[in-house]
C-alpha cells in the first residue's frame, strides 16, 4: 500500500498499534517478493517489523545485507544483517556471521569479533576468516589495542592451509603490527622468511609485505644484517603505486620499510617514496598514511642531521594523529 499524502500514512500507521503493524509490514514484504522486487525492498519492510523467529524473513534480511556489502555499503549492510541475526539468533549460520563481522568493524569493533569467533567455531573457511580478520585489525583505532582481534589472527595463523602463502604473509604483518613486541616481531619475521624462501608465491603485493617485514624486523633487530642487505630488501618490499594501499597495518609496515631505505644511506630514493607517498595520502584523504609518512620523513632528516627540519616534521605527524 502506497499513500499519496504522508500525512495521512502516518495517520492510520499510528492508529495500528506496534503489531499490527508489524504485520502489515510483513504482508507487505511478501506482496513485494511476489511481484519481483528486490531484496532491499522487501527487508525495508522487515526492518520495520519485528518477525521473532520467521525463517522467511531472516533469509530475505540476510540475503539484502549481503547485496548491500556486495556494493560497498556497509553501512545497510550493517542494519539488515543485524536485524536478520535477532529475527533468528538461534539458526545464525556462518555466513550470516561472517558477513555481519566485516559489516561491523567499523561500527563496533568488539561484537564484530565475537560475530567472527562464532563464525569460526561453526566451520567458516579459515581464508575467508582471514580475510574479515584483517578487516577488524584494519579497523583498530592508531595506536590502539584490541585484544580480541589479535587473539583471532593468532588463531587465524595457526589455521590457515600452507597454500595460502599471501594470507598467511598478510596475518603475520597484522599481528605484528597490533602485538608490537620485539618477541612477536621476531617470530612474524621466521614465519615470513621461512614462506618466501621454501614456498611459491605470486610475486604480488602480498610478498613485497613480507620482504618489508623482514626487511624492518632486521634493522629493530640487536643481530640485524648488513645495511645493504636491509636496503635491498626495503627496495624490493616497497613499490610508488601502492605506498598507501591496503589496511592501516600495510601501510604503517611500508612507512617504516622506509625508514630502513634512510637507516641504509639511501637517502635519495627515502625521499622521493616520502614525497610520493605523503602527495598520494593527501589526495585519499588517509590520515593514517599522512601521519605515518610524515614520522618517516622526520626519521629521514634525523638521520641526516637535519634536527629542526626533523621536528617539524614530527610535529606534522602529531597534529594528523589528533
């Protein structure tokens, strides 16, 4: 039912009562199934109901929230998937869960971990859960601690099959990146290492984040390499298209495989993927990549004895950060 004057549909709406009106919502939905609507107009009518335990209607939910993520809208996506789960929080399946995890990293960190960690006791793929795991440690605040997440990608790392190298590169720059531990780091870098020197991978973007992990974990280190040898791998883990691409962790990881290039002497090309990087961070409008370029150049000028320079540059990266 259509009504040409608002005022008049809020009218009789109010005069329903809450269930009968829920139900004329969900006579609604149904009549909107029938005739070939699609799925985000017949849950525009559920969301409005309140169909406690109507398998019907929490398929239709579900269905429309993931057409909704499937366009990038999280946040629709959020609320139908939502509602889907209270309809029938007894019958959640995995991919309900799961999609409800990636829906929610921004909105609420903490059910989203729980969303996810029910999603893997029920069977979930673990490269699908790799890939909402990374998700959520993309959506933990800078400079932030989440223990939940990172208690999923340990999980995650221990359970990922050895053919997917790229994910398992991937989870060990997040844990690293969220634990922050010299153990952890350390640990990251034998994972990593071990993949890149035994396993096949596909030369992609996945590798290059592993030779900048290794590449950083050498120079924090007490035992690290030679200078040229961290260089080497800094370069090849570093490329001018993709500096500030990817989730917070990827980004925080090549800002600082640039500061083992400046730690090397290998000033010139430290400089030129600051600039690019800091030019392409502005245009995203990425503060994350702004702040953490702008620590990089200050390292750059402290290494080269430019102490005033250095400071207002590290102040630059204090006043993104706030």
């Amino acid at each position: 039912i259509r009504f040409e004057q608002g005022i008049v549909r809020s009218a009789l709406l109010a005069e329903m009562g809450s269930s009968r009106r829920s139900l004329a919502h969900i006579a609604a939905a149904r009549v909107l199934e029938q005739r070939g609507a699609p799925p985000e107009a017949v849950a525009e009518h559920l969301l409005q109901a309140e169909p406690f335990g109507d398998p019907w209607a929490a398929a239709r939910l579900e269905e429309a929230g993931k057409e909704a993520l499937g366009r990038g809208d999280r946040t629709t996506a959020f609320a139908l998937l939502s509602k889907a789960l209270s309809v029938s929080p007894g019958r959640a399946g995995a991919r309900l869960l799961l999609n409800l995890s990636y829906a929610s990293a921004e909105v609420d960190l903490e059910a989203a971990s729980r969303h996810l960690r029910r999603a893997m006791e029920l069977g979930t793929d673990p490269s699908d859960a790799a890939g909402v795991a990374l998700a959520l440690a993309g959506a933990v605040p800078d400079g932030g601690e989440a223990p939940p997440v990172l208690a999923l990608l340990e999980a995650l790392a221990a359970r990922l099959p050895h053919a997917r190298n790229e994910l398992r590169i991937e989870i060990e720059v997040a844990v690293a990146d969220l634990n922050r531990t010299a153990a952890r780091r350390a640990h990251a870098r034998s994972v990593v290492a071990g993949i890149l020197e035994t396993s096949p991978t596909t030369g992609g973007t996945a590798e290059r984040l592993g030779l900048a992990l290794v590449a950083v974990a050498d120079l924090a280190s007490p035992a690290r390499g030679n200078a040229d040898q961290i260089a080497q791998l800094a370069d090849r883990g570093l490329r001018r298209n993709e500096l500030v691409t990817g989730g917070p962790w990827a980004v925080r990881l090549r800002a600082r495989a640039v500061q083992a290039l400046a730690q090397a002497g290998e000033f010139r090309e430290a400089a030129v993927l600051v600039s690019l990087a800091l030019e392409q961070a502005r245009q995203l409008a990425n503060p994350v990549a702004e702040a953490e370029f702008s620590l990089s150049l200050g390292y750059l000028l402290l290494v080269q004895g430019r102490l005033n320079e250095a400071h207002a540059a590290a102040a630059d990266s204090l006043v993104v950060r706030s």
